[in-house]
C-alpha cells in the first residue's frame, strides 16, 4: 500500500487498478493515493476504506457494487476510458456518488478506427496485403474485385460524440446517413427508430453504442439478416452489443458479406470462426490506442478528480440513463 505523507489535493484516492504512467504518477502526486493492488495482503484495512473518498479506476477495472459498499466515506469515481458498464451506476447514483468517464478526448481515433475498419473490410486490404506477401500477386488483375465505399448509405447505431465523429467523415465520402438510437437527435442525419429497418436500408452498419443490458445483442440474427448478403457490420462499441453466434452463422451463410471488429464477446482473443475469413478484419479493442488520445485520457481522470476535490464536480460527469446512443 503506497500512501503520500505531504498534504494531498483534496480527500483520499483509492486507485483500483493502475492506470498508466502519466495518471499514476500524478495521482501519486496530486493526492494522498492508496494502490489497492500494491497492499501487501491483497485487503485495505477497515481504517483504509473509511478513509477513503474518491477512487480511480478503468474501464477494464471497473468497480463494483460491493466495492462501492465497502467505501462509506466514497464521494466520486473517476474512471478512464469511454464505456461505463462495468461500473455499478445505480449503487453509485443511489449514494449520490460522482461518477466520471473520459469522453470526447478519443472521439477522433476511434471514430478513425471505424473508417479504417469499413474500408479494409469493403476493400479487402488485410487479404490483399497476404496475397501481395505470399507471393501470389504474379499478374496484374488476379485479385478478386471488391466494395467500392464512396457514394454508399451508412448506418449509424448510436449517435452519441463518437457516432457523430464517424457520421462527419462520411461527408468526404458522399456517403447519405441515417441513425438509430433512443430519440432523435437534432441533427441533419436521418432518424430510423427501427433497427431492422436501418440494418435493410444501409451499406454500412456501424456499432457505436455503448455495452450494458440495455443494449445486449441489440444486433441480433434478424438485423443480419436485413443487412443482407452485400452489407459490411463494423463494430468500435462493446462486444456484447453483437450476437456473435448469429453474426458466425451470419458469415457460413452469406447472409452478409463481411465484417471489422475492434471488439468482441469473449475478448480478448476472437474465435477461430472469425480469425480464419479474408473478409472480416479483427483489431484487438485498440480504437483510442494512440499515444496523444492515452495521454489525454490519463490526464483527465486526474483533472476529474482534481476539480472534484476543489468544487465538488466533475469536468465529464456520466450522464445516467439507457445506453442506447
């Protein structure tokens, strides 16, 4: 257990899980820190978790409603990372407790990501690269033909900060957009309440929702089915938000043509079913892996609770309520 001697911020810091190098430090810093995972039992005393007011945390972490229990004197959690739902918000909301995430700092590099993704499923550039190294390419036009992207309908499911970031870099593709989610948004893009609906209308259907029960294998065989033999499914969201079974069964068939996944259920680690096909590309849930968008993400769950400390609120509070957009 390490602890800082020296007046802190503000409160006592309880870091579930270590965070990175620049949080870690500044926390160690900014705040008298208890690293739960450096206690040399495994356990905090009951004098440790009575004093402990604020805790930080991961999205990979998450912390519990037992967790939350056992901290009685717990104020605020900042968490790093985009997701939430491995956080318990109702126990956490029940108590009045702070909870924070680090949004908006990774909008651009996933929403890259999910360009990347569509463009290496349609155009095929996973299998075209082990084509060229395999030493197959020994005449000009062997190669099969493939999905052309530009001009062609994208489909949008949740159209939160991250949605929206991937809805804007359709224009430089005069791609048409639709969405679907809870409500409508005041946007341009166009509303489709119905899932299934949206899934028979577009080209491209991308996942970028949060997980949680709200939106458990929200794409289910029947939206598969309605995006149809030529449709490519691209997922930057939660892996749970897919009905993987139905998304293998979906490949056997044909009933889609392909798929990018940066998340999957089960992950880490994706399923031979998947690994083995030319036409899904696999990313190991990396969307915000960039140097620039991990340091500002470390940052923020330090400034969170840095400004909670000092006026009793956080920068990027979650909003709490279903996880459908």
């Amino acid at each position: 257990m390490v602890c800082v001697d020296r007046p802190a911020a503000g409160g006592r810091v309880l870091q579930l899980a270590p965070i990175g190098p620049l949080a870690d430090r500044l926390l160690a810093e900014q705040f008298d820190t208890v690293r739960a995972w450096e206690s040399g039992n495994g356990a905090l005393t009951q004098s440790d978790l009575a004093s402990i007011t604020m805790v930080s945390t991961t999205v990979r972490h998450g912390c519990g409603s037992a967790q939350i229990a056992a901290l009685p004197a717990l104020r605020a959690i900042s968490s790093w990372g985009a997701g939430y739902d491995t956080i318990a918000i109702d126990a956490a909301a029940a108590r009045g407790i702070a909870v924070a995430n680090t949004p908006d700092v990774l909008n651009d590099c996933v929403a890259d990501l999910a360009w990347g993704l569509l463009i290496a499923t349609a155009r095929r550039i996973g299998a075209a690269d082990r084509y060229v190294r395999a030493g197959q390419w020994t005449k000009l036009g062997g190669f099969p033909l493939t999905t052309k992207v530009s001009g062609k309908r994208l489909g949008i499911i949740g159209l939160g900060r991250i949605g929206a970031a991937i809805a804007r870099r359709a224009n430089g593709f005069s791609m048409e957009v639709r969405y679907h989610g809870r409500t409508p948004k005041p946007t341009s893009y166009g509303f489709e309440p119905s899932l299934t609906a949206l899934a028979a209308w577009a080209d491209f259907l991308v996942v970028a929702c949060g997980g949680g029960p709200d939106t458990y294998h929200l794409v289910s065989a029947d939206v598969l089915q309605a995006l149809g033999p030529g449709g490519i499914l691209i997922n930057i969201g939660r892996g749970s938000v897919v009905d993987q079974a139905a998304l293998i069964a979906a490949l056997d068939k044909g009933r889609i043509a392909g798929g990018g996944f940066d998340v999957l259920e089960g992950e880490p680690g994706a399923p031979l079913a998947l690994r083995e096909r030319d036409n899904v590309v696999l990313t190991p849930h990396y969307g915000s892996a960039t140097t620039e968008t991990r340091a500002a993400m470390e940052q923020l769950v330090v400034d969170n609770l840095l400004h909670f400390a000092r006026h009793g609120e956080m920068l990027t509070p979650v909003r709490i309520g279903p996880r459908t957009a």
